[in-house]
C-alpha cells in the first residue's frame, strides 16, 4: 500500500518506506504527521510480490541497505527513527 499525505507544509519531495508492523515506522509516520509536512509513503509488506522487490531494491539503492523505516527528505535519506535527524531535516 502506498498514498500520499497532504500537509501544510511543502519542504520538498519527502517519502517514507515502512512496514505496516513496526513500531519504529509507525512512530516516524506519526513525527511526519505531526510536522504538517506534505509526504508520500510506502507500505512495503502490503506490496505484491514484484512491488515489494522494486521498493526493496530502491531502498538498498539509497541507504546501502535494506532497513526500514528509511525516509527521503529532498535528497537526504534517513533510515531508522532518528528523531532529531528527522526534524532537522524536515525544518522543525
């Protein structure tokens, strides 16, 4: 599953690859939501088989490897819940 979030805020393309099940990605989810920021995300356990391989592969392309949750702010890529990395990048 994927979707794009309409916030207030336009700081740039920003999108976040998660699993629907981990609690790191959903407290990420939940610090993007808060910051009213506009984001795309990805679900990528609720993927079918090829998209979760593409979306895998996009991942080890921009972090070197396959961790979740990895979040793309205007280039910078973030992997895990770094809290304040994340609201450094976003502007906050």
């Amino acid at each position: 599953m994927s979707g794009r979030v309409r916030g207030k805020r336009n700081i740039g393309r920003v999108k976040l690859y998660a699993l629907s099940t981990c609690i790191w990605c959903r407290k990420t989810k939940a610090l993007l939501d808060r910051s009213g920021v506009e984001y795309e995300y990805v679900y990528v356990d609720e993927l079918d088989a090829e998209g979760r391989e593409k979306a895998k592969e996009e991942v080890l392309r921009l972090a070197g490897k396959v961790s979740f949750p990895t979040v793309v702010v205007d280039g910078t890529v973030i992997v895990g819940f770094r809290k304040s990395e994340l609201a450094e990048a976003l502007g906050l």
